[in-house]
C-alpha cells in the first residue's frame, strides 16, 4: 500500500510598515474602541520575546524609532480563561535581510 501525501500551500500575510506606524495604528484602534486600558503585547516571531504594556499611555510614552521597518503578521484581542483580555501584535524585524537578499 502507498501512502501519498497532498501539498498545500498557505502564504502568510505580512504587512510592512514602521514600528511607529505600527504604534500609531494600534492606538488609534484601542482608543476608537474605548479600550485605553487593555493590556498590548508585542510579540516578535523569531527571538520569541514579548513586550508588555499595561495601556495605550504605556505604550505611547516610549521612544519608537520612525524609520525602524518590521513585518507585522498578525494583531489580535485574545482572551483567557479568566476573563483577561489583551491584543497581541506578533512582528518581526528581518525587513531588512529581506531586502538585502533581492539585490
């Protein structure tokens, strides 16, 4: 007997945009949707770390650089089991190995 197995491609979507963009965008989001105090969490792919920030006031008083490109794959509101609910931005910052592998 000869077991076969089908391909199936799926592209994942990334948006290229600064990081002060991408700050910008989530503000205008959380404060359109009254949610100022939702907790964001900024998760970047490859080295796996997460940033945390308790609110939009938070995350606006740190210093992002302008001219710094990510990839943004996903910006989603998740919520636990215990009723906690946060949006998770998952990015990652290899725009610029991207762009030095199509010269």
């Amino acid at each position: 007997m000869k077991l076969q197995y089908g391909y199936t491609k799926k592209e994942v979507k990334q948006y290229k945009m600064s990081m002060s963009c991408l700050i910008l965008t989530i503000a205008q989001h959380l404060i359109q949707a009254d949610e100022e105090d939702m907790e964001i969490r900024l998760t970047e792919c490859f080295s796996g770390s997460v940033e945390r920030y308790d609110c939009v006031r938070s995350l606006l008083s740190q210093d992002w650089p302008p001219n710094y490109e990510v990839n943004v794959y996903a910006i989603r509101e998740i919520q636990n089991a215990d009723k906690h609910r946060y949006l998770n931005v998952v990015f990652a910052d290899n725009v610029q190995d991207e762009d030095e592998l199509l010269k």
